[in-house]
C-alpha cells in the first residue's frame, strides 16, 4: 500500500541490507576483519583494492605497490594481506605519510558540501585521531604492518609531505598499484607528476578522495585532462587501468 502510494513521486520501498550482503567472498571479509580497525575506507573502496591487487599478482604485473596517506594503515594492511593469501612475499610496498596528521590545506580544499578543509579541521581539533586530521603515530602503523605476518623489508615507511619527500624517495622500480589518499590538491598534484609516469603498463591507479574532496578532484581532472577513464567505486572513490 504505502509503495503504491509513494511510487508516483519517484521513490520505493526496499528492504535494508547489510553492506557485506552484496559480497559473496570470505576471503575478502576475513582479511576486512583485520584490516577494518585501521581505517576509514568504506567496505567498497577495501573490495576494490583487495581487487585490485588480485588482478595484478593473476595477470603477472610487475612493480611495487605505493600509497601516498596511509593513516593507521588498514589500506596497505589490505594489500599486504592478500598479497600473502595469494602467497605473494616478494613485492615491495612504498607507505608515504607525515605520520603526524594531515597536512596544512590550502584555499583549494573544500568538501563536497563546500565545507573549506581548514575550517573542518579547526573544529576537530579536539580529535585529532578519528577526524580530518588523520593523526597516526608512525610507531602504531608500524606495528599494524609488522601484524600482516609480511615480510618487513619490503615495507617502507616514507616520513614526511610527498611534496617534500617525492622524488627522493620514489620506488627504482615500476608501480604496479598507486593508491592516492592525501586529500588535499597540492599533494595529489605532487604524486601524480611524479608518481603517475612510474605505474606499469596495466597497472592500476585508485584514487580514494576524488568525490569528496573538490582539490582532489581538480587535481586528477587537471592532470589527465580527460585522457583516462575512472570508474567510481563509490560516492568518493575511483579506480583506472592505465593503458
């Protein structure tokens, strides 16, 4: 009765499901379980990297795996985790972060409701750990990684703005994934003139923050000028094959 009722202004009734309902691999969930904690990433944005790195080992795409804002670190714990289900030990993963919170934003980053980054995070000053400020301590992350069981030699932590420690710092050899998660537009900029030109031939770009945050956005728009496909994982997070 109330569907037939609400049908001609657009909308229906369905029924609430779980997230997880739509994900038939438990696989996927174990590895979540251990990873969830750690991060602010939405269960779409973990299954499309988990994803992600499944087809890189399947389709022998060399490189490393990069990720530039890593928070406590449950993104890359979910690279390191699959890359061990799939009995990956041998690739080298490249964490940059400041390890103190994020960094200064300028004018240019605003969220998708207009809120200026700034402001946000003076409101949030209070609570600096589970906010904008993104504030994770490098030792926690460090151990959050050494928990994932993968070879720690592999793993390095690069301390610092990407636009301070890149190209310093960058991989010898090719990308395989490079995960973009600073928010902000100077540092997606940064990663992506530095950074971009080392992915692989069908290599896979994710970048998390292109719909929520419009500095993000106009720095990959800028970048590519329309010259690549992303597909959206969810309302924020996009994801592209480079060909």
């Amino acid at each position: 009765m109330i569907s037939k009722l609400l049908k001609p202004f657009g909308y229906k009734i369905a029924k609430v499901q779980k997230e997880e309902d739509f994900i038939n691999d438990p696989t996927f969930l174990k590895i979540l379980k251990a990873c969830q904690p750690y991060t602010m990433t939405s269960i779409e944005r973990m299954y499309a990297l988990y994803n992600a790195v499944t087809y890189i080992v399947k389709n022998n795409i060399a490189g490393s795996f990069v990720e530039c804002g890593v928070w406590r670190g449950g993104s890359s714990m979910m690279i390191a985790l699959t890359l061990k289900e799939l009995g990956v030990s041998n690739r080298s993963l490249y964490l940059y972060d400041t390890y103190e919170g994020m960094s200064e934003p300028t004018a240019d980053d605003v969220d998708f409701r207009g809120g200026q980054a700034k402001e946000l995070m003076e409101q949030n000053v209070e609570n600096k750990q589970n906010s904008v400020w993104c504030l994770a301590d490098l030792n926690d992350v460090q151990n959050n990684m050494r928990s994932t069981g993968y070879p720690q030699d592999l793993v390095h932590f690069v301390k610092g703005k990407v636009e301070d420690t890149i190209p310093a710092t960058m991989p010898d050899a090719p990308i395989a994934l490079l995960r973009l998660d600073t928010d902000w537009y100077e540092s997606t900029a940064h990663e992506l003139k530095y950074l971009y030109p080392l992915l692989i031939q069908k290599g896979v770009l994710v970048i998390d923050d292109y719909g929520h945050w419009e500095g993000c956005k106009r720095a990959v728009d800028e970048y590519f000028n329309g010259s690549l496909l992303l597909n959206r994982i969810d309302y924020t997070g996009r994801i592209a094959i480079k060909s």
